[in-house]
C-alpha cells in the first residue's frame, strides 16, 4: 500500500488534533488494507472504541436512497430523468421534477422540517425556555422523527416551489421523505427494507440489521465546535452496521461488480456544485456521506474509480470544525487531503487560464511558511496579477489544483515575463514545476515571445535550480535578487 506507514503516522496526528472518535478502513485495488481506530465509544465509561463497533444510520440518507434507486434503474424500473409525476401524481408540482432533481437536492420542494416543524419550535416557548444544549437535543428528536409522505404533504403539499427545479441547491429535508415514498411504491417495500433485501442481503452485509442497537455513544456538534450527547432513537428507518460490512458495500461500488457501468457513469455525472446522484466529487475522490445527518453516527464514504480504491470513516460523534488558512476545516476533509494527496504525481497535468469556474481552485495553492519570504500568496498573487489585467493560470491534474503560474504579456513592449510560478506545497518535489514552467513558456512563445525574463530571490535554491535546469542565465544580480533571461 502506498506510504501506509507515513498515513498512519498523518492519522494519529490529525486524531489528536481533532480529538477524534472514529474508525477508518482503506482498501486498495489489490485487496491490501489499511485500518484505523482513535478515541471512546462511551466517553463516560471512557471505553475505548474498537473496530468492530455497531453504527447507527438512516435509510432516509440521500446516498442509501441512492442505492435503492440505482438497483431499481438498473432492473429496467426506473429511469433518473423520469417525472416524479409518474409515481407522486398527487404532488401539485410532480410533473416539473424529476428523480435526478430530487437526488441532486436541486428539487425546489420546500423544507418542511426547517419551514414547518422547526418553525413552529421557535415559536414554542416552552422550547425556547431550554438551555441551548437541550434545544439542540430537542431538535434532534424532531429531526429524526418518522414523518410520512402523507404527513409532509399535510404541511408543505401545496406550498409553490422556492426555485425552479435543476436551478439551485437547496438540502430540502423532504426530499428524502418523496424517494423513500417513490421506493414504496415502486417495490412495495420502505426504502430500509429495500436495502435490506435487495443490496446488503446479496452482497453479503450480515452484520448490517434494522433497528439502532448501536455500541457507540451518539454526540453531536453544536456551534461548530460543542460536543453534546444526543437520545438514542430508533425510528422506523433506522439500521446499525459495522465498518467492515461497510467497507463490502464500498469494493462492490468502486469495482463495479454490483451496479452497472451505465448506473455507475449517470451517479458520476455531477452538477455545478460537485454532486451526483447521492454523490459529490471532491479532485479525484467521490465522496458518500450522511448529509442531512439524521441519526447520530456519522458516515463517509470516500470512492477513487480510477485506482479502484475505497476509504470508509465511520464516527461515533460529529466532528467539530474551525477555521485554519482563511477555509473551514475539520478531521474528515484534512484526512481525505492527505489520502489524496499522497497518489497525485503527474498524469495528465492541464495549464488552465483563471476564470470564474476555477477561481477558487487557483486560489487554494498554497505554499510552505518558509517560501512566503520569497513569494506571496496565491490569493494576492492572482489578485494583483488580475487588477494589472494580466494572465494567470492554475495547474490541474487529477482534477486537482496543484500550481498557479502568473504570467506579463506586453507585445506593445516587447515584454514577456512569468511573474509569479508556485507549486502547492503538498505537491512539491513531485516534477510539477517544471512541467508548469515548460507549459508557461509554450504560452509565451505562442503569444510572440523571443526571450523571457523571470525574477527570483537569491536564496531561493529551488526556484533557482528549476530556472536554470531549463535553461534560464543569470542576467542581473541584485543584493537580494536575480533577474535570469533566456531566448527562445
């Protein structure tokens, strides 16, 4: 397994950075595994956790809900571009949405557990009477609560849509409620008892059972970072499972051995904001996970189809996130970084110009503490390089920012620079500068230049050695830096 040890040794740290209560399980296309495990199962009787503890899920998950709908398309029952009309006739706004609608979470039906039943709770001064602590269990209880179709129809049925469906993200709650009613009436069978009997019988999950016999202690996490012990519940869509029949479920997904290719290409086909059909796609990695949380354990599902590789993290307890670098971060996306991170070297490497699509890729570069003395940020390198309306450009592969390479084209002036060159300092040493300084040269070149300029500090060893490797002279020398030039 790649670097399996220095992965291990990232997840102890990140463990104890997050304070973490988790259990990991990564298996790559050969079958070699790698498992982790760090912090309690019962805080209180401070039982350590083990890799073989029970979870508690909802089938009323968009990612479970998905599996049932891509058995059902596969069995020729169904089709995602199908009008919900077809099955929800009742639905005033039925014939303008469809399956794909509902499980992109772009479906404008109105969120009846924020509009209606959390609504009517800020109302309740009994319920605002609690401490915050209590409310938030409160709300929980109301969250998981099993509200049928015909309860949800009751409370937000006639309500007009809040956009107009495929334009926009929304998160509704109810549109769990109308796929597990769509896989009634399709199957006969609730959306848990179709995954029951048609996904996790056949591939075998016999530790996977209806109902909430968990072994962990459910936490969840208030104000981003207030850990706060929650009701254990067991609603009629609730089941438990272990991380080893989770990780069958992961090898029968990312092989394709369950669901066909057609399937499996129209759940990877995503939408302006990275989402599929119960999926979302994060660089290389499609990631499953159990949002909006409806039960207390918490769920991810990390899928690499191109390396066969599959990463599944089950937590006991939500986890807490902050801000670090100016982004929200938290345990589960800095570990999935650095799962990523440690099988990106160059493939397909694509210098692309800056634009309003890949902006905040460009701007995610980052470099060492120990480089910022030499060259600024990304963000100020980009925003300076666009304020002067110059060209810059982000360096792509495995649909990841590596490097931004700002550029100067003044024709009129005969003037041609590379202004800013900057690798992600999780991707150095990796061959990406040169093949970035190569590719910003071939730009140059293109645009008409006949020799090119680069500034550099002197005691940028790097930099220096990459510049001169192709074959950049040192031009003018200053006290703390170098001008080198090169024809073409």
């Amino acid at each position: 397994m790649k670097e399996s040890k220095k992965f291990l040794d990232t997840l102890q740290k990140l463990g104890e950075k997050w304070n973490i209560s988790a259990a990991l399980l990564l298996q790559e296309a050969d079958g070699e595994q790698l498992s982790f495990c760090h912090g309690h199962a019962d805080h209180a009787g401070k039982r350590l956790l083990t890799l073989e503890e029970r979870y508690c899920f909802s089938a009323r998950d968009y990612f479970f809900l998905a599996l049932c709908l891509w058995r059902l398309a596969d069995e020729k029952k169904i089709r995602f571009s199908d009008k919900i009309s077809k099955f929800l006739p009742e639905y005033r706004h039925a014939d303008r949405i469809t399956i794909a609608h509902l499980l992109l979470s772009e479906s404008g039906i109105e969120n009846e557990f924020a509009h209606v039943r959390m609504a009517n709770l800020q109302k309740d001064p009994a319920h605002m009477a609690l401490s915050e602590e209590a409310q938030f269990q409160k709300e929980y209880e109301v969250r998981t609560a099993d509200i049928s179709f015909a309860q949800a129809m009751d409370m937000i049925g006639q309500d007009e849509l809040t956009h107009e469906p495929g334009k926009d993200d929304d998160g509704s709650n109810t549109a769990v409620i109308f796929l597990d009613e769509i896989i009634r009436r399709i199957s006969g069978l609730s959306a848990r008892e179709y995954l029951l009997q048609n996904i996790f019988a056949p591939l075998g999950l016999k530790d996977t059972v209806p109902g909430n016999e968990s072994t962990v202690e459910i936490r969840g996490c208030m104000k981003d970072d207030v850990i706060v012990p929650l009701p254990k519940l067991a609603p009629a869509h609730a089941f438990t499972t272990t991380l080893s029949d989770m990780n069958l479920l992961a090898r029968a997904i990312v092989s394709g051995d369950f669901f066909s290719e057609k399937v499996l290409s129209a759940a990877r086909k995503c939408n302006q904001y990275g989402c599929g059909l119960g999926i979302m796609k994060v660089g290389p990695t499609y990631i499953a996970d159990t949002f909006p949380e409806v039960m207390g354990s918490y769920f991810r599902m990390y899928l690499n189809f191109e390396e066969k590789s599959s990463l599944v993290l089950l937590n006991a307890e939500e986890f807490i996130s902050r801000r670090e670098n100016d982004q929200w971060m938290a345990f589960a996306p800095e570990m999935r970084r650095n799962w990523q991170d440690q099988g990106i070297y160059p493939k397909e490497p694509k210098l692309k110009r800056v634009n309003k699509n890949n902006v905040w890729d460009a701007m995610d570069i980052r470099i060492s503490e120990a480089q910022h003395s030499f060259v600024p940020d990304a963000k100020t390198c980009i925003a300076g390089t666009l304020a002067a309306r110059q060209p810059v450009y982000v360096l792509m592969d495995h649909n990841t920012p590596i490097g931004i390479a700002a550029l100067k084209i003044e024709p009129k002036k005969n003037l041609y620079d590379i202004a800013f060159l900057q690798v992600d300092q999780r991707f150095q040493g990796r061959g990406y500068g040169r093949i970035m300084l190569l590719k910003a040269m071939e730009i140059l070149k293109e645009k008409g230049a006949k020799t090119l300029e680069i500034g550099v500090n002197r005691y940028n060893e790097a930099a220096k050695r990459l510049y001169i490797s192709v074959g950049f002279e040192p031009d003018q020398v200053y006290e703390g830096f170098i001008n080198l030039k090169m024809k073409l």
